[in-house]
C-alpha cells in the first residue's frame, strides 16, 4: 500500500513538472511576445521593455521556468532581473512560497489575487457540490427503483433537459427572472460570513451554485442510475432479498453501498475542477473568484495570472487524482496489484 | 468491412441477450449485416427514431441554410431599422414576428432572427462536426498505438493521455484564445476573421477532447487483440498494417460511431460557451452561440427573442444525446442496460 501511494505521488509530481514545463512553452515561446502581452494593450515600447526584465522574459525558457520552479518552493523576489531590483531596491516585492508569478498589470503576486478571490470559488463549490450530490444521487436511486416507469423518465429527461440548456443561459434566466423579475431571490453579489453572516451569505450562492451544479447533476444521476441498477443484479443482493431482507434495507444497506464506490472518482475530480473557479457560472453572476480572474486576465492579457491560475487549477486535478486512487485502493484492494 | 470481422459481429449478435427469440429468428437474423441488425434494433426504440429524425432535419437545415442564403431566402444580416421602436425593441408581440420574419427580429439591429437561428446552426454544427471528428481520428490513432505496442508506449501514451486531462480545459481555450488565433493566422496566411476564430474553436477543442476516445479506443483493442481472428491473423502471416485496418479498425466502428454522436452536443454546448467568453467566432457571424449571448441582453424587454435560441440548442443537444445513447445500445446490445 505504501509503496503504491509512493509510486502514484511520484507519477503526479512528475506530471505537474511537465504540465508546468508545457504551459511555459506554450504561453512563453512562441511567436508572440509574452512581454508584450502582460503590458497589456496599449503598452509603449519602453514599458514593454521593462516589463520583459521585470517578469524575466528576457531569459531563456529552461531559465525562467527554473526560476518559476524555484519560486514554487522556497519563494523568490519580483522583478526578476537582479539589477533592476538593485537599481530600485523600494519597488521588490517579496513572493513567499508558493510563488505562482507576479501580475504587472495588478502590481500585485498571483498568490495574492488568488487568495482574494479563492473563497468566492470555494463557498460556489461548495453549495454547487450539495446541490448536485444531494440531488444527483437521490434522484439517480429514485430512478433505478422506479426503472422504466414516469418517475424514471420524468427524472432523467429533466436533468438531461437542465444539462442540455447552455450554463450561461441558465445563470441569466435564473437572474433576470428568479431574482430580478419575481424577486424570489435578491440580486446576486457576493456577500463574505463576516459581512452578513452564515445565513446572507448562503442565500447569496444558492442561485449560482444551482447553475453550477445543474451541469453535473444529469451525469450523477445517470451514473448513480446505472451503479444502482447493476448492483441490484448481483448475487449478493438476491442472497439478501432471499433471506427476507426489506426492499428498503437491501437498497440503501448493500446496493447503494456498491454502487457508490465508483462515484468516488467522478466525484473528487469533479470537485477538484469546481474548486478551481467556474468560469462562466462566475462571469454571469459577476462574482469574483478564480473564473472571474482568468476572464479578466484574459481580457487585459495578464499572462503571469493565466499561467499562475492553469498551473493552480492543473495541480488540484493531480492531486485528486492521487487521492482519489489511493482512496479507492483502499476501499478495492484488487486495484493494488494492478 | 472485412469477412472475419463481420463473422465476429454476427457471433456476438447472433449468441446476443434475445433468449426469447425462436430459431427460426435466429437463423433469420444470422443471415443480415451487422449494419443491418443495429438498424433494425435501432427502429425499435421510439425516443431514438424521434431524435434521429431531429438530428436528421438539423443537419439538412445546415446544410440547406447556405443555398438559401444566397438565394435571399434567409437574410442573416440586413438591418430592419424600422421595425423596431425607440429603444430598438421589436415592435408587437413575439419579437414582433410577422409572414415576412416568422420568428420576429432582433432587438438593437432588427435583423431577421429566423435566419440568424438557421445559419448559426450551420455554423455551429461545422464546427462541432469537424472538432468531433478531429478528436476521434486522434484519439483512435493514440488509442491502437496504445493498445497494440503495451509495455513503456503505451505507459507513455496512457500518462500523456492523463496530463492532458488533468489541464483546466475551460481556462486552457481562454487562455489560449489570444496566442492561438495569432498562430492560426501566422499558419494559414488567414486574415483575423470567421474562418481563423472558426479553426481555432475546433483545433483548441480537439486538443483537449480526444482523450475519452483514446481512452475506449485501447480498451477496445486491448480486448479484440485477444480475439481468435486476430491471433489466426498473425499466424497466417497477415502484415501489421492488415492487422491494424482490415482486422482490428472494422471492429471499432461502432463506438467511434457513438463517440462521435455524442461529442457533437459536447461540442456544440462549447461553442456556445466560447462565443459567451468572447472567444469563439466573433459577431456578426451568426452561430447558435453568438445568438444566445447576444439574447441574454434581453432577457427582460424581449423574452422570445431570449428563449428561442436556448431552446433551439437544448433540443439540439437533447436529441444528440438521445441519439447517441441509442445507437450504442443498438450496436451493443450486450451493454449494460
């Protein structure tokens, strides 16, 4: 066991080594100048000049990823170039570990502005995972139990039909009409515990975290769906029922317990992505967290916050994945050997 | 398709999860194609002969909607100024729809929004069609590379196919947006317009899309390597590149098939959400995802004019899906449902 725990960290740190070497390469060497880009767009010449020596681009690649490395680990000084830090020891900002960049635009560090604006995507996530486990999975069994009646039909059409209906369109339907038009919900903005408290704050993320969590409420409900149904066949639920078992007993003590097992992997990825900033949901409600920030990097061609944010969002599927696998080697053991 | 692959398909289908049928049936259905019987079962499922029927009337409205533009029976970009009322609102009911504009006009420009409907979904379905397709042919290649060599390739390839699942793919086309359309238009010699933004939706997509492909595609080979007639293959001395085409790809067919049919409302929902982040083919060309972002501005004055295009993708989306989970019963019967 733990050797395979090793042997599977080991294959994710060599996999964000290379993630983080890909993503240099894409955003730092090619035909267009990174410089140029993260001095936004109307930038003079000897701004962009300066921008260059400050974030290191003057370098070559294998240098500045290095120094990028480096800076995940023990943390580094910003600008990048040593004279220019000397030349103005007044303007060095200190960048602690893990150090994901410096943003010139925002005169700020990429852990900075994502540590503003993380908790605006963890409390979205958050509510968004309730909702669509909660529902995702009740439903899933209500169907399976129900297999090819109305309530089967009923339930998997309309989640599919929610799934169908473009994120965006959900979150502005939500807004213009649950909110603005019927007032059933105030107007979204984001309101922190410590401003309105548990209950504000929580009436704040129901309306995006619904839209965030209708994407993937169809696909939990299919798979717990079909989890169910194929663990209703085994034997060791007919040697259940035969005993004289009740149906409820049978479900939710020896099927459901089955059939949840393969959801554990859909479900730490899923959250591990979410984690990470919804995008559009984010963008639609106008809330600040990691979605919004890559928007608005994209927007002002903030190239440090990009790649500070894609190497953030990569590692946190790596390091699901890790503790997903070594979670299931836990609840299988066949997967040890293997 | 070769004879020793269609002997397979009729082996499994003939031994297939019918226990009820009589013999005389069996023989009956022995004697068709593979095509033939997945067809068959295929009919007999309603939901997926009516969204068969969907998808078939969208592809022939795309594929119409061009002619018909040029012919002036759709009209996707004039402007019809006078239609509209003092805050450029559609006058009467239904975005004011009338003989002429079935569907009304758009609010701010009064163009025809019947026709910006029809020709974004020519727009969108290339686009999803072409990534589709694009992603399969890379992930097939990976997968039976994958498949067939085993050992430090196929670790390889099968690491290479994690780590570009494990990219944020979302951020990733946003991302690259900027960088990438440069490149396209250094590439090609394109000038900045709908063709380059429209090569890049379907490159950027089928970059990070073909790994579920890859994924069934060694499954599968891994499975049909086993298999009697490839081991008789290789012991009456067939080439690799027999093996590899007239033995094994007859064989995958079918959930390529399905692959396809299901990536086509991933991708059109996509596109949809590229045009949303101001990434995708950029306005006035019409696709199904400029026309929705541009009818959530009014949501309010005008709500016909803000639903119709939602309802148009989700059916399209809908029916995709449907379809594609059809077909992979009807070509498999022995899954799991």
């Amino acid at each position: 066991m733990v050797a395979y725990i090793i042997r599977r960290v080991i294959v994710g740190l060599l996999m964000l080594v290379a993630m983080s070497f890909i993503v240099f390469a894409l955003f730092m060497k090619n035909p267009v100048d990174p410089a140029q880009f993260s001095c936004g767009k109307n930038c003079p010449p000897e701004r962009i000049e300066e921008t260059r020596q400050a974030l290191g681009y003057d370098q070559p690649l294998l240098v500045q990823w290095g120094a990028f490395a480096k800076g995940v680990v023990v943390g580094r000084e910003y600008p990048a170039d040593e004279a220019m830090r000397e030349a103005n020891p007044e303007l060095v900002t200190e960048c602690a570990a893990p150090c994901l960049g410096y943003s010139q635009q925002l005169q700020m560090t990429v852990n900075d502005e994502i540590a503003e604006a993380a908790p605006v995507s963890i409390s979205i996530a958050l509510v968004a995972v309730t909702i669509w486990v909660v529902f995702g999975v009740l439903f899933g069994v209500l169907a399976a139990v129900f297999k090819g009646t109305l309530v089967d039909r009923g339930v998997v059409g309309a989640t599919l039909s929610l799934y169908a209906f473009p994120t965006f369109f959900v979150g502005a339907l939500l807004i213009n009409f649950v909110a603005i038009k019927w007032g059933i919900f105030p107007a979204p903005g984001y309101v922190t515990i410590a401003e309105g408290g548990v209950g504000e704050w929580l009436l704040q993320l129901m309306l995006p975290g619904f839209t965030l969590a209708a994407v993937y409420m169809a696909g939990y409900v299919r798979m717990t769906r079909a989890f169910v149904l194929e663990s209703m066949s085994e034997d060791y639920i007919r040697t259940a029922k035969s005993k004289g078992l009740k149906g409820g007993k049978v479900l939710f003590k020896h099927a459901l317990r089955a059939a949840l097992t393969p959801l554990v992997t859909m479900f730490g990825l899923d959250v591990a992505a979410v984690l990470g900033g919804a995008i559009i949901t984010e963008d639609v409600f106008n809330y600040y967290g990691l979605g919004k920030l890559a928007v608005t990097a994209n927007e002002t061609y903030d190239l440090p916050t990009i790649v500070g944010l894609v190497l953030l969002l990569g590692a946190l599927v790596i390091i699901a994945n890790i503790v997903v696998d070594v979670l299931y080697a836990f609840i299988d053991p066949r997967v040890r050997v293997a | 398709m070769s004879e020793s692959a269609t002997v397979f398909e009729g082996e499994e289908l003939s031994g297939g999860s019918t226990p009820s049928a009589s013999p005389e049936e069996a023989k009956k259905i022995a004697g068709k194609s593979p095509m033939k019987l997945a067809w068959m079962r295929l009919r007999k499922d309603k939901l997926s002969m009516v969204s068969l029927t969907v998808v078939i009337l969208v592809v022939l409205a795309a594929v119409l909607a061009p002619f018909l533009v040029r012919m002036g029976v759709l009209d996707p970009f004039s402007y019809n100024q006078d239609l509209l009322d003092a805050n450029t609102i559609p006058e009467g009911r239904f975005s004011g729809a009338s003989a002429a504009h079935p569907l009304g006009v758009e609010p701010g420009t009064g163009r025809d929004a019947l026709s910006r409907f029809w020709y974004g979904i020519t727009f969108s379905l290339i686009i999803a069609l072409t990534a589709a397709i694009l992603s399969v042919v890379i992930g097939a290649i990976i997968g039976i590379i994958s498949g067939f060599s085993g050992g430090w390739v196929d670790a390889g390839l099968s690491r290479f196919t994690d780590l570009t699942l494990s990219f944020p793919s979302t951020m990733m086309l946003l991302a690259l947006s900027a960088l990438g359309l440069e490149l396209i238009q250094m590439v090609t010699g394109l000038p900045n317009g709908p063709l380059a933004q429209g090569i890049y939706c379907t490159v950027v997509l089928a970059i990070f899309g073909w790994t579920s492909t890859a994924r069934v595609v060694r499954g599968q080979v891994l499975s049909i390597k086993q298999r009697e007639f490839v081991e008789a293959a290789i012991v009456l001395g067939a080439s690799k590149s027999r093996i590899y085409f007239k033995e094994i790809l007859p064989n995958l067919w079918a959930p390529l098939l399905v692959l396809v049919t299901l990536m086509m409302p991933a991708y059109i929902s996509a596109e949809a959400a590229l045009s949303y982040l101001q990434v995708g083919v950029k306005p006035p060309t019409p696709t199904l995802g400029n026309v929705l972002t541009d009818s959530l501005k009014y949501a309010q004055v005008d709500p016909f004019y803000f639903f119709m295009p939602a309802i148009i993708i989700a059916t399209i989306v809908i029916s995709f899906n449907l379809l594609g989970d059809g077909l992979r019963d009807a070509l498999d019967p022995k899954g799991d449902r």
